[in-house]
C-alpha cells in the first residue's frame, strides 16, 4: 500500500511544469521528506536555472536514486517509444513530421491563394512552426502526469519510507528538473558533482507506473550490476528485463551519468516489441500500484548486495 505523501502527490500535485507549480511542489515536498527523516535542499544550476531536489549527503553515499519531477506540456500525440525496436520508432517520428510538413504545405497553399504574397507565406510559415515548438515546450500543462513521471517521484518516496538508519547513509535521492525540454536538470547536477559521481551508480526511475514488463536498461560501466539487478528484482507475474544500454533506446536522465540504469514499464505487443505510450497526453492516467511495490522491494534488496559487496 502506498504512503499519504505518494497518493497527495497523485492528487493535488501532478502539474509541476510552471516555476508557480514546481514552488508548491517543492514546498510540498520538503515537509514530506522531513517527515521520512531527510533533509531536502534545492541546487540551482545550469542553462536554464534548473532546481534539483536533493535528499541525502551525494559524496558518502553509495548510491544515487533518481527521478525527474518536472512535467511535460499537453500534446495531440503521445510520446511514442519503442526501445528494442528502434525502425518503428523512427517511423512514428517520420509521420509525425510528414503531417507537420502537410500543415505547412496546406497553409502555405491558402495564404498563396488569398494573398499571391511570398513574404505573406513565408511569415505565416514562419508563425506555424514557433506554434507547434511553443506547444510543445510551454504550451499549456498535461494535467494528468501519473507515468511520466509522479510514477518516478512516488517511488523515491516509497523507497525513501523504508529505510533504516543505516540505509540511509547509503544513498542520496535526487528528483531533477528540466528533463522534459533535454535532461538540462540532471546535467547541471552531474556537473556540479562531477568527481563524486564518478564511480557511484545511479539508478533513474522514468515512467514505471504503467506496463508489466519492468526494464532496466545499463550502460557499459553497470553492467557489472546486472546479476545483482536480475537477482533482486525477480517477481511473479511481471517480466524483469536486464538489458544494455548500447543496444536500447530510452532517453532520460541516466544518459548524463557514468554509471547508470534506466528503469521504466513497458507494455508488449508481438509485431513492435515493447513499447510506451500514452505519455504526454490527457490519457497518461495508469497507476500500477504493483509496480512500485516491486521497484521499492527490489531497490531494497539491490542496495543490501552492494553493500555486501563493499563491505
């Protein structure tokens, strides 16, 4: 069963994309953390004054947990993603350009036939594509964010809740910020703990609340962790995949760390393989409670092995 913090967070604060927004969050959140005997402080860094959520001292622990907390814009078109099967993927991007480039075209056809102005065209071209860009980096909030990523926000909290005294030195909690306009959050915090972070894994949480096939995707350097992840995570009724990065599409976070997995749900279907969707639309509404109780357990497990291992 989840914690009150994880379903109030579900309830009240899913929009977190506006600075007014991520205020109340962080407000919010702070009290919350302190109620699970952490500390919370706000860096601000970066291109775009990212504020990065962190609990727990990053330079003794063992291990990062990360999440970004930041919401995306509402769009007509889910972020589709197919991480095994990259020629699907980039055919969906294709159509979606090919209708962006018929938008263009019909009203560049309409403005040429009312104006028989060039310039008028070019201009109203022009306009088309800082809609469409504004729509999608700060047009208006997707009011229903529970996959992407309040999924990843309540599973640090819920792996926050369990730890004993000693866990807890362990590990540091990091939500980012600015994931959605290009892991400008999480990029500032590796930059600003650069020799730290050099050998530490992190483990980032991105869409985990919506699918039964739980992926855990490692770069080249954990790779060494994948008997430990296969082992802890190991569940009835759900498939665990352990997989490398090198061979796997999946952009978020984990992408500016050294060592790092990327963890996420995927549903599966026999011609694409797995795949998400419904993110950054108003149907982006499944909480698979499953999930994170399994996220949580097994991070549990995983961390008491790499502390065997140290040790």
């Amino acid at each position: 069963m989840m914690r009150e913090c994880s379903r109030e967070i579900l309830q009240e604060y899913q929009i977190r994309k506006t600075r007014r927004q991520k205020d109340a969050f962080i407000d919010y959140l702070s009290q919350r953390v302190k109620e699970l005997g952490f500390e919370m402080i706000v860096e601000e860094g970066g291109y775009f004054k990212s504020r990065n959520l962190v609990a727990g001292d990053v330079d003794k622990a063992k291990v990062i947990l990360g999440a970004h907390y930041d919401t995306c814009a509402q769009l007509p078109f889910p972020n589709f993603l197919t991480p095994k099967n990259i020629p699907v993927y980039l055919l969906f991007n294709l159509i979606l350009l090919a209708v962006i480039f018929l938008l263009e075209f019909v009203l560049s056809f309409i403005l040429y036939s009312l104006t028989h102005d060039a310039l008028i065209v070019s201009l109203g071209s022009l306009i088309l594509c800082i809609a469409l860009i504004y729509m999608m980096f700060a047009g208006k909030p997707n009011k229903h964010t529970v996959n992407d990523n309040t999924s990843g926000v309540i599973t640090l909290l819920e792996i926050m809740g369990e730890l004993d005294e000693k866990m807890r030195e362990q590990v540091a909690f990091v939500f980012f910020d600015h994931e959605e306009i290009g892991l400008f959050g999480s990029m500032a915090f590796v930059k600003k703990h650069k020799k730290t972070l050099e050998d530490k894994l992190l483990i980032n949480f991105d869409c985990v609340s919506d699918g039964d096939h739980l992926m855990f995707i490692l770069n080249k350097k954990a790779q060494a962790y994948a008997s430990f992840f296969q082992e802890a995570f190991k569940c009835e009724n759900k498939e665990i995949i352990v997989t490398k990065a090198s061979n796997t599409l999946y952009p978020s976070d984990q992408l500016n760390f050294k060592c790092s997995a990327g963890v996420a749900a995927f549903h599966k279907n026999k011609y694409i393989g797995y795949y998400i969707s419904r993110i950054h639309t108003p149907k982006d509404l499944v909480m698979d409670e499953k999930n994170i109780e399994i996220l949580k357990n097994g991070t549990m497990k995983l961390m008491t092995k790499l502390s065997d291992m140290v040790q």
